[in-house]
C-alpha cells in the first residue's frame, strides 16, 4: 500500500526534490541549490518551534495552509522581511 500524501516524509520529499528536480533535471546552480536549502532549513526549525517535531517526523499534512501562512508571517516579524522578499529571507 502506498502511504497517501499527507503522511509522505517531508525530509524524504525534500532530499528527492534536490537531487531529482534542481540537481538533475533543471541542473541549477550552486548558489540556487544554496538558497532552496536555507528557505528549507527556516521552514524546520520554524516547524520544530511551532508543532514541536523534528524534520524527520514531518509529514506534508503538517505544511498546511495555516502554517505556511504563520511561517510567512514570521518570516515579515523577526526577519523584517517584506512580502516581496520574504522568500529569500
């Protein structure tokens, strides 16, 4: 049986993601793989804060709406970054 979306491993998803996606297919550079990986690493510690879960136990179910929206929304608080830029905070 294979595991629905919602309980995917986001770890594993994310590893696949560079690897597949922006290393092998795009094959993008150094310092976009650098940036993806700094947004990423934001994203788990701000989960781990928030849901209390360390990024090997977060399921995409846990990257709801709600918490992307407070993630942004964090983001513009204690990193000051605006709407525009917040991405690349």
């Amino acid at each position: 049986m294979t595991p629905s979306k919602s309980t995917c491993n986001v770890a594993t998803l994310i590893e696949r993601y560079f690897t597949e996606r922006l290393m092998r297919q795009r094959n993008v550079s150094a310092n976009t793989i650098a940036s993806y990986r700094d947004t990423f690493r934001l994203v788990f510690s701000f989960a781990q804060a928030r849901l209390h879960k360390p990024p090997s136990a977060l399921s995409l179910g846990d990257l709801d709406a709600p918490f992307i929206g407070a993630f942004l929304g964090d983001l513009e608080t204690k990193r000051g970054a605006a709407i525009r830029t917040r991405t690349c905070a």
